[in-house]
C-alpha cells in the first residue's frame, strides 16, 4: 500500500511539475507588466507635474518682474534727483506698458498696470516742465498701492 501511495504522490508531482512552473512564469510576467504600466504611469504623471511646475515658476518669474518694474517707474516718477528723460525710463514706461497687454488674463491687475503706468507718465511730464506737485504724487503712491494689491490678489490666486 505504501507503495502504490509513493507511486500516486510520485505521479502526481511528476504531473504537476510542468503546470507549476507555468504557472510561476505567468506570474514573473504579469509582476514584470504590472511593474512596466506603474513605471509608465508614474513617469506620466511626474512629467505632468514638472511641467505644471515650469510653468508656474515662468508666471511667478513674470509677475515679479512686472513688481520690480513697477517700483522702478514709482520711485523715478516720484524722485526729484532722478533724470526722467533718460532712455531707461522710457524702457521701463514701454515695458510696464506692454505689461498691461501680457496680464490681460488678470483684468484688475492690467487695469492697476494702465492706471500706475498713466499717472507716473503724467508726473514725468510735468516734471519736465518744472512742476511738482504733491497731490499728483499721492495719487502715485495710491495707484501703486492698488497695484500692489490687485498684484497680491493675482499670486494669491495661483495655483500652487
């Protein structure tokens, strides 16, 4: 009997050797695609990211930019011992107000850029003509605080 039990256990080892080692390769390969789809998806969505990111960090570099111009022209605007006939300030007024036009997707922040950019130009010109006015400088600081705050808005809005 013990035998025919060795034969039986024997027979069936022998048979299903072959059907377990399928079996374990079937399983090798599905781990390998399950591995290969992960790996793709992942990479797809770190590339979505990185991407995102770049274009966050070129809105974010832009708007800064826009910021650092701003003060530029207030401070020029408002300074008695800067030249407002130089070059670099016309650069500036000419960039600031293209600006307006490249924020169009922002509409208080390129009206806040319109209203800075006018009233600074304003001063400029009456500066040219020897007058100062103080009112006329409030006015700038108030449009600049506006900017500012419109500026604030548009970074708080962002999606980070």
């Amino acid at each position: 009997m013990d035998d025919l039990a060795k034969q039986i256990a024997e027979k069936v080892t022998a048979d299903t050797k072959y059907f377990t080692a399928v079996i374990g390769f079937v399983g090798v390969i599905l781990g390998a695609l399950t591995t290969i789809i992960g790996n793709i998806i992942l990479h797809k969505l770190g590339a979505k990211k990185e991407r995102q990111q770049e274009i966050l960090k070129r809105e974010l570099d832009r708007l800064y930019k826009l910021e650092e111009i701003a003060g530029e022209i207030t401070e020029w605007a408002s300074s008695y011992q800067l030249d407002n006939t130089s070059n670099g300030l016309q650069n500036r007024f000419h960039s600031f107000c293209v600006a307006a036009g490249t924020f169009r997707k922002y509409p208080k922040l390129k009206q806040a850029i319109r209203d800075l950019n006018q009233c600074a130009m304003i001063i400029v010109d009456e500066g040219k003509n020897g007058f100062h006015a103080s009112k006329e400088k409030r006015e700038l600081e108030e449009k600049y605080q506006i900017f500012l705050n419109e500026f604030e808005a548009v970074l708080n809005g962002i999606k980070t």
